[in-house]
C-alpha cells in the first residue's frame, strides 16, 4: 500500500511539475512585481500558493462538472487560456504596460493572475489535472496522492517566488527587461500553440 503511494505519487508530481512549470510565475513577478515592497510581495506570494493548491484541488475533484455545467469544452477551456497567455505576452514583449498600474504598482493585486492563474495552472494544466482526475478510482490512497502532489507542488511554487528577489539581484535591470521579452514572446508562442491545438480538435471532432 505504501509502496502503490509513493509510486503514484512520483508518476504524478514528475508528470504535473514541467505543466505547471512555476518558473514562469516566477518570472511573472519578478517582472510584474519589481516595484512591490517586501511586506507586499511576500503577502501576494503566500496568497498566490494558497490559489495555485486550492485551484489544483477544485481540478481535480470538481474540474469536470464545473465545465459541464457551464458547458465548457475542453478545448474552449484551451482556447480562452490561449489568448489570455497571447494577451500577457504580447504586452510583455511589447513593454505595454499601463501608466496606472505603474503609479499604483504597490497596490496591485497580481496574486490570483497571473501568478497562480494562469502562470501556474494554465489551460494545460487544467487539461492534465481533468483529464487524468477522471480515470482515478475514488480510493484513499488516491485521496492521499492528490493531497501530496498538491502540497509538494504548492511547496516549490511557494520556494520559486521567494527566490525571486535574489535572481533580482543577480540579473538587474536589464536582464530583467530581456527576460521579460524573451518570456513575452514564448507566452505568445504559448497562446497562439494553445489556440491552434483547440481549433484543430475542434476541426478534427467536426470531420468525424
């Protein structure tokens, strides 16, 4: 029994960790977040690992008949997230950010989006968490497995966001600003991937 745990554990965590691929929240707030003062970047960091565990959480057990009854396909769900991630990107590479936010960047709320979502549980990982979630038998085992990979993913989530001051530190400024297109352009890449897969399974459904 112990045994079965730890393998579905690692089968899970190895599976879900480059999906949800916390580095890119990482750099999310090092670049969205640069202006932040210590008491409130630590606050959205903590409260950003409390979204990303209970949005993993609500994936798994209630992914389905939430985009059921909202009658959410999954490709719609691939589709949407695609041109959010498009939408960030394109402003990222473009250094278009808002002049307000830029005044009031001490007050602004990035903990929910994009850290958690849709930096952390994008349409990706929602698609994995729901799709894999629907094939697992309701045993206590399986219960405690969700649990785990949760917390262990939660725990370098929360690891990799309080690192980011230090990498601050190590890139500066301009590092900074051509990590922030370099990212800009791959979450466009991202965005538009994600569209073209949602839109050639829609075709593919269709010819059927």
């Amino acid at each position: 029994m112990l045994l079965e745990y730890i393998h579905y554990v690692i089968i899970g965590f190895i599976t879900l960790l480059p999906v949800a691929n916390p580095l890119t929240s990482t750099t999310l707030l090092l670049i969205l977040g640069k202006k932040l003062n210590t008491y409130e970047r630590n606050k959205q960091i903590y409260f950003a690992t409390f979204y990303v565990a209970i949005l993993m959480l609500i994936c798994f057990y209630a992914g389905n008949e939430i985009i059921n009854a909202f009658g959410i396909s999954l490709n719609g769900l691939r589709i949407t997230g695609g041109i959010i991630l498009f939408y960030i990107g394109f402003k990222m590479l473009f250094n278009l950010n808002n002049s307000s936010i830029k005044e009031k960047n001490n007050k602004q709320d990035i903990s929910f989006v994009p850290l958690a979502l849709p930096g952390t549980i994008g349409p990706g990982t929602i698609a994995l968490i729901i799709n894999s979630s629907s094939k697992f038998p309701s045993t206590l085992i399986i219960h405690c497995v969700i649990f785990t990979i949760t917390a262990l993913i939660s725990f370098i989530f929360l690891i990799s966001l309080l690192s980011a001051k230090k990498i601050f530190k190590l890139i500066g400024n301009s590092g900074l600003d051509a990590i922030s297109r370099i990212l800009g352009f791959l979450l466009s890449c991202m965005g538009v991937q994600f569209v073209i897969t949602g839109l050639l399974d829609i075709v593919l459904l269709i010819l059927r």
